[in-house]
C-alpha cells in the first residue's frame, strides 16, 4: 500500500511538470508582448527594452524557462506584471468562488447521474431506461453557455426562483446558496449526463457477470446485489468517469462563471491571457491543473481501496 | 418410493424468436429424493442448466417459463411471488455453478461474500455471520479458515473458490443442492475432491442432489439416478445400474459407445456421435434426435411424431422401443 501511494505522488510531481511547461511555452508562442500591453503603443524603444530586461523577457526562451523552473521549484511563480502582486497569491484569492462551483457541480452531477444511471441499467429497455438516456443525450449535447442562458430564462426571469447573478456580497450562507444553485444547477446536469451514461454501461456489464448471477442463486435481495454488489465492481468506471469530468467540468466553470456574473479563476485567467501577463496564467494553469491531478490520485488510492487486485499491481 | 423433495413436472421454458417463441426446454419431469443423486446428463446446449435456473425463477430474461411446476416440498415454485421465491433460494434450494473463478465477486472478501448470503436469510449480526463463515470455511475444508475468511477471491485456486461457493450454497442448510458441472472448470485431480466433498455434504446433510454432468465417469462414481436431456428434452431416466447396463435411448447408446475404452484393442476407434444437435429454432417435427440415429426409421414415425417418454421406473423417449429390445 505505502509503494502504491509513492507511486501516486510520484505520478503527480510529473504530470505538474509537464502542465507547467506545457503552459510556459504555450504562452510565449502566442503573438504579443507584456511590456508594450504596459507601457502602450507609444512607449519609447529605449523604455520597453529596460522593462524587458527587468522582466528577464530579454534572455533566451529556455534560459527563462530556466529560471522559472528554478524559483518555481522554491515555490515561487513571479510577479503579475499587471498588478505588481504575488501570482500565486491573486490566483489563490481567486480559487474559493471556482471551488465551490466545481464542488457543488460535481456533487450535483454525482448526485443525479450515479442513481439515474443505475435506474436505467436495472430498467434496461424499459420506458425508464429510454427516458434517462435521452435525457442524458440532452444534457450532453447542449452547449453549458446555452443551458445557462434558458436557465436564466426560465427559473429566473419567468419563474423567478433563481436570482440571474451567480455570486453576491450579500453576508450569510443562505444567500451564498441561493446565489451559488442556478450555476451549479447548469454546470452539474452537463457532467450527470456523462456520469448517467457510463454508470449505466458500467452497471450493464457487471450485473451480466457470473457472480451476481451466483448471488441471486443464493437469494440476496435484488436491492442489495444492484447497490452493495454490483456498484462497488462499477466503482472504478464511475470514479474513472467522474475524474475525467471534473477537468473538463473546470473548463465548463469558466463558460458558466461568464453566463452568471461570477467572479473566479475562469474570469482571473482569461483577463490575464488578455494581458499577457504570463506569470498570472502560469500560476492559473498551475492551480488548475494541480486540483485535476491531485483529484485523479485521490481516486487512483480510492480504487485501489475498492478492488484488492489494484493493490499489487 | 418416498416423496420427492424437489420435483420438475412438464417444465417448458422459452425465449421469443422471430417467429414465436422458441422452446429451450421441453415438458421436462424429473425428481429426486432426500439423499438421493439425480445425475442430469447431455452435450452443451441440451438444456440441463436452463431446466434448473428456469425451475428456480433465474432464467435471465426475456426467457420464461410457459408450462410445468417446479415442486419443493409440494409447493410449486413458479406459482411464489418473487420475495417467497427468493427466500426459497439459497435457503432451501442451494446451487453451485461451473465456473468458479468467475463465481466469487473479486472486490468483497469471501468471508463477507458467505456472510452476504448467511444474512439474506437469517436476523443476525455482522459479528456472528462472520463467526459461520469461518465455520463454514472449515466444513468445506479449507486449511486456517480463521485467517482465509478476510480473504479476497484472486488470493485463491480455482478449487478452493469453488469450495468457497460451495461453502455458500450449504450456508443456510438446504434441502437440495444443484451442481452445475461443479469440476467443468477445475483441474482432473481438484475435480475429485470437489466431487468427494459434495458427496459426503450430501450424505451429512441428507440432502437431495442434482448434478449436472456431461461425464459419465462421474456420473458412475456420484449418482443413484441418471436422466439423459437431448435438444431440451429428457429422452431416458432411470437408476443409474439399469441405464449403464442396458441403455435404452439410441442416443443414449451411442454416448455409451463414444467413451474411450481402455480395455480394448489397440487401434480400436472411437465412435463419435455424426452430425450435430438441432438449433431450438429449427428442430424436426418429429424426434430431434432422428437425424442422426442409426436406428431412426419413418415407418415407426421417427420423423413425424414425437416421442413421448415412458411411464416406467427406466423411462425412454424413443419410437423404436420394440426394435432395439428384440436386437439387444
């Protein structure tokens, strides 16, 4: 068990690595140039040189690159060349609003798209199965920024029972909710639509398999062989699923955010592509990739909690 | 003869085709008694496991039963509602199946997967089903079942996770147990304790025992009655002395003559049975087994009517009776 969980981190110091360089000369390949977007269109030749200097912007790519593995080794990820601030600390100021998104999301998502999924597998071919996939189909192919605008429309501008701005500086936890429901709402019913699908395949093979069939022979309850023994051996599919959903669920924050009015990293992140403040990005992609990774190792301990077999291997 | 404790009476079981539904088993009567071994013999696709998941409501759908009784203890189990079935199963009717590292569920622990079973049926705790499933685990001899029982199914051989399913189809003390080629799986040597396990639970027990077979070796060593299923119906059925000594099915017959023999001559062919068993969709009218009988004649209406199964103690489905008795 202890080799597994070396193994895990050891996975995720390389995968951040290769998303921070990935990121590093994405960045500078994209046209543009920090010190003119600060200085203007007009800045003498003399004066954006010294800035460039000043930013290192000057020296060769791989001797910044570099440096930039070196002080962000030490945890050090530069300056905004914007705002003069840490990155790490305006990222970092950014992240509780997009994590309670993605959190309420997910939970939104597992919260549907687990239990409908198992419906529609023990329901196979019924009325039931047929509706939840076709839902399911829905919720896949409409684009978030859609379902958020309907969303807007329908539960807030006509029904009213949604406020149309997903944030508030109202204090309290009840408005947080209320504020927080619609977004989550949106974000969440996309991600349940993929979790549906695959909960229900991953639930079709399993209950095809010999043992629950000798586990009916034994007379277990129907309602204990579908949610005790079955969906522990669909566990790693779903999870599998979900770890892979919460990426691209972060990606769809970004989209949802702009829809609602909330402020988080999506907003932050784009603002600072705009600028080409590449420390500012560098520090985003970093913290958004470190959450990615770091959920995915979770549930890679996770699934060798659930299946022995994984344990050794 | 006493009262069967388990008893198929006219058992039909179909799946809808394309045009209506195709019987996989046909009007099937079998029975066996308290102590008894009922040896269910027949090439793959016969019927012999569809006769018993059907008769115990386990026939994955859209299979069904159409016709018959399934009778424990004179109760028709096909006439239960689901729950009083289910309470039946495992309970009363215990089954092991053929394949025994697909058997066991590979993310529970066997201890728990027994006490799974213990506590479908029984109100008591965790701690005690524990507690019988380490027991449980010594009865089918499993050397330190105090430290296997925490187990998981991969940690053990193909033998001993049949005897771990063993061990869960006699938690609960079952009147009948049914043996789905309980050694198909397993290696020659494991096949012969398995066998050998089976038969002295039946005898502690008392139980009454179904095994599903196509070895007759096994058939020889294990069981007091013998019923032959071909194409999804029984054709002979009898004590197992009478029916080895003097079978009466030309199928039957030739199974017989298709065992190697290690007594005769050197060079000695096998004789294979020619030709292969019907698809349920596309059976002859008359006896199913008539295209490929060396004794099938249509003046005795092999290909026209089917043969019904005698009412006697060696019991054959098989138009040319009088014929095969007058050569024999």
């Amino acid at each position: 068990m202890l080799f597994y969980v070396a193994r895990c981190a050891a996975q995720l110091a390389v995968a951040l690595v290769g998303i921070v360089t990935v990121a590093f000369f994405l960045m500078r390949a994209i046209p543009g140039d920090p010190a003119i977007y600060m200085l203007g269109d007009y800045a003498t030749t003399e004066s954006l040189a010294a800035l460039r200097a000043r930013l290192g912007l000057d020296l060769p790519v791989w001797q910044q690159y570099g440096m930039f593995l070196a002080s962000a080794a030490r945890g050090d990820l530069g300056a905004s060349v914007v705002t003069g601030q840490s990155a790490l600390a305006e990222i970092w100021s950014a992240v509780p609003p997009s994590a309670e998104l993605a959190v309420a999301g997910m939970a939104i998502a597992i919260a549907f798209g687990v239990p409908l999924g198992i419906v529609a597998a023990v329901r196979q071919g019924t009325f039931v199965d047929v509706a939840v996939m076709a839902l399911a189909l829905g919720g896949i192919s409409f684009p978030v920024f859609w379902l958020g605008l309907v969303a807007i429309l329908v539960l807030s501008h006509d029904m009213g029972l949604f406020p149309a701005l997903g944030a508030t500086s109202e204090p309290g936890l009840w408005p947080a909710i209320h504020h927080l429901a619609l977004p989550a709402l949106v974000l969440g019913l996309s991600v349940a639509a993929y979790i549906a699908r695959l909960t229900r395949s991953a639930m079709l093979e399993v209950l095809g398999q010999d043992h629950i069939r000798v586990a009916r022979a034994m007379g277990v309850p129907e309602r204990r062989i579908v949610w005790h023994l079955a969906l522990r051996n669909a566990a790693i599919p779903i999870l599998a699923v979900i770890g892979v959903t919460f990426a691209w669920s972060l990606g769809n924050a970004i989209l949802v955010e702009a829809v609602f009015s909330r402020p988080g990293l999506g907003s932050t992140i784009l603002k600072a592509i705009l600028a080409r403040d590449y420390q500012l990005v560098q520090a985003g992609v970093l913290v958004l990739a470190a959450a990615v990774v770091l959920l995915n190792t979770l549930l890679d301990l996770v699934y060798g909690a659930i299946d022995p077999r994984l344990r050794k291997a | 003869m006493t009262a069967a404790t388990f008893e198929l009476r006219g058992l039909t079981a179909a799946v809808p085709g394309e045009t209506g539904a195709v019987r996989l088993v046909e009007e099937v009567s079998l029975s066996v008694s308290a102590g008894e071994t009922l040896a269910v013999v027949g090439e793959s696709g016969s019927g012999k496991t569809v006769t018993f998941t059907s008769a115990l409501g386990l026939l994955p759908k859209p299979g069904r039963v159409i016709e018959g009784q399934a009778l424990y203890n004179g109760t028709d189990l096909l006439s239960l509602a689901p729950e009083s079935l289910r309470r039946v199963r495992g309970a009363q009717i215990g089954m092991v199946f053929q394949d025994p590292l697909t058997g066991l569920n590979p993310v529970f622990r066997v201890g728990d997967q027994i006490a799974e079973v213990l506590r479908a049926h029984l109100s008591i705790g965790r701690r005690e089903a524990r507690e019988r499933a380490v027991q449980l685990l010594a009865r089918v001899q499993i050397p330190d079942p105090a430290r296997r029982v925490h187990d998981y199914p991969h940690q053990f051989s193909g033998g001993m996770r049949q005897r771990v399913l063993i061990a869960m189809a006699i938690a609960l003390g079952p009147r009948v147990l049914i043996a789905d080629e309980p050694t198909t799986a397993l290696d020659v040597t494991v096949q012969a304790q398995i066998l050998d396990l089976l038969s002295e639970l039946r005898e502690e027990e008392g139980m009454a025992m179904v095994l599903i077979t196509h070895d007759l070796g096994v058939v020889a060593r294990q069981a007091d009655r013998i019923a032959v299923m071909y194409s999804g119906r029984v054709v002979e059925t009898g004590r197992v002395d009478e029916v080895f000594r003097a079978p009466r099915h030309p199928y039957t017959i030739s199974l017989f003559r298709s065992i190697p023999d290690l007594d005769a001559p050197a060079g000695t062919m096998l004789a294979p049975i020619a030709g292969a068993p019907p698809d349920p969709q596309r059976r002859p009218s008359g006896c199913a087994f008539a295209p490929r009988c060396f004794a099938a004649r249509e003046a005795d209406g092999c290909m026209s009517r089917r043969p019904l199964l005698t009412d006697e103690g060696h019991a054959v489905a098989c138009h040319r009776q009088g014929m095969l008795e007058q050569a024999a």
